[in-house]
C-alpha cells in the first residue's frame, strides 16, 4: 500500500473515532477531526504531511513504500 493510501485510511478513521467519541463522551472531541481537517488542507498547500513524515521517521525501513527513483526495469 501506497503511502498515500495509508494516509488517506489514516485521516478518514481519526475523523471517524472524533464523531465517534463526540457522540459517546464530550464534544471536545470535535477538535480532533478539526486538527485532522487543518492538516489535511495545509498539506494540500504546502506538500508537507505530518503523518507522512512521522511514517518514514519512526517505521523501519521496508514497512511503507518510497517511490523508487530510476525507471522500472522491464
């Protein structure tokens, strides 16, 4: 799985479990899926994610995927 998509499942289950807890303990949970918004649209703007970043620091190497740089050989 792309990092993209990994990311992508990411954002969209940490929204899902803020309304989650908004609805079962307290509205405050609400700032975690707008957290999730603002960094989903600042990454939009300026290429950097924090959740990739924190993936390619803190997994070892060969658990998610860098695009290769030479072309596939065939």
């Amino acid at each position: 799985m792309k990092n993209e998509s990994i990311i992508r499942v990411f954002t969209g289950s940490a929204v899902l479990l803020s309304l989650a807890l908004t609805y079962l303990l307290d509205p405050w949970w609400l700032t975690l899926a707008a957290f999730v918004g603002f960094n989903s649209v600042q990454s939009a703007a300026s290429d950097f994610c924090l959740v990739d970043y924190f993936f390619r620091t803190l997994l070892p190497e060969g658990t998610h995927h860098r695009p290769s740089t030479s072309a596939p050989s065939q």
